[in-house]
C-alpha cells in the first residue's frame, strides 16, 4: 500500500516541479537509508542532474524502493 502510494505522488508531481520531486526523493532515501543499496540510487540520482527527457531515472528509483521495502523484506520470513 505504501508503495503504491509513493508511485501516485512522484508520477502526480513529476510534471509539475522537478525540485519538489527531489526534494521529496531526498528525503524518502534517508529515511530508508539502512535498507538501500545507496550505489545504485546515487546513479539515478546523478542521471536526474542531467534533466533527461525520459522518466527513466525516476523509475530506477522507484523501483530501488519498491524492491527494498516490499520484495526483500517478505523472502527473509
């Protein structure tokens, strides 16, 4: 649930302000900090530097997250 909540607010801002997604991104890796791979989201994070055209990077991000607090944690029960 919390997952699917996170993708409706990055893909509902993502149009609307760039520095209010990275913001909220910034803050959504710290939080999950001791559960990241931080290599992998500080290439993405580094990609959204560049303002590419394509969603790409943000759904690597999302993606980290989605795996990291959803998949991984239910094959360690």
């Amino acid at each position: 649930m919390l997952v699917m909540v996170v993708f409706f607010i990055a893909f509902r801002w993502i149009h609307l302000s760039t520095p209010l997604i990275r913001l909220f991104l910034l803050v959504l890796i710290l939080l999950l900090m001791p559960t990241l791979n931080f290599l992998p989201v500080w290439f993405a994070l580094s990609l959204l530097r560049f303002r590419l055209p394509s969603r790409l990077p943000m759904m690597f991000i999302l993606w980290m997250v989605a795996m990291m607090v959803v998949i991984i944690p239910s094959r360690t029960v």
